[in-house]
C-alpha cells in the first residue's frame, strides 16, 4: 500500500536527519528529476539525489532539516524548511567558515506512490554568504 504525501515527506526528512545517504536515495524514483538554484546540472536519479544529499552532509556535517510547513495538492508538496548546521566543509567551492548557520528554503516536490519523481528547491543562498562573512548584512532600516 502506498504511503500519503505527508508521510513520505516525513520519512525523507528524517533521512535526512539521520544523516543516512541509501534511505535518501530510496525515496527517489528511478526517473526522479531535481533541480536546485544553486546547482547548474539537475540531480538524476536515486543517486543524483543521494550525491546532492551528501553535499550538504560534507557542509554541514552536523545538520538538522526542520520542516515549518507543509501544503500539498495532488500529488504535489511544498514543504517550507529550515536547515541548522556548522559549517565545517566546503559548501560551492566556498571554504569552511566553522560558524553555526541557520538557513531557509521551499521545496516543490511531485510524488508519485512512495517516490518523489521531481524537485524544485530554492533556498537563501545570500543569507548564506551574509553568515559565512561574504556578504555584507543587511541595513537595519
């Protein structure tokens, strides 16, 4: 019997917070097609899904992924997140800075059975370098 969205949503999201690369490529259909702002290529496949995975992992090798809401239709999610970490690995080709961020992001997930087949994400890659030190902060006005 095929789970519901929210319960695959869920189960991949603890994937991800037990930090276990083979449980986030098995809820990745064989035709899964994703896309990420801060990635030129779309990840294919189980195994494109896992090696995107493992590049946060090495980032922020400490990192919790705090799901904040969850709207679906369909067979569609978009699931608004949080991802907490230390960032003590290289993150696109930017050194480790070793500083604690907290970082926001929405995924658009369509999920077919108990796969998801395609992923938009979007994330605040600028609130990212404002952290690391790359960017100047924001004005308070």
């Amino acid at each position: 019997m095929s789970k519901g969205i929210p319960e695959v949503v869920s189960g991949l999201v603890d994937a991800w917070n037990a930090h276990d690369p083979d449980r986030v490529a098995e809820f990745h259909a064989t035709e899964y097609v994703g896309h990420d702002i801060a990635q030129v290529r779309p990840e294919i496949g189980p195994e494109g899904a896992r090696r995107a995975f493992c590049r946060f992992l090495r980032a922020f090798p400490d990192l919790e992924l705090i799901p904040d809401q969850l709207l679906t239709e369909g067979d569609h999610a978009a699931l608004l997140w949080r991802i907490r970490g230390t960032h003590t690995g290289t993150l696109l080709r930017i050194p480790p800075s070793g500083r604690r961020l907290e970082f926001t992001g929405i995924s658009i997930l369509e999920i077919r059975g108990d796969r998801v087949v395609r992923r938009f994400t979007l994330w605040d890659l600028a609130g990212v370098l404002r952290q690391i030190g790359l960017l100047p902060a924001l004005p308070e006005e």
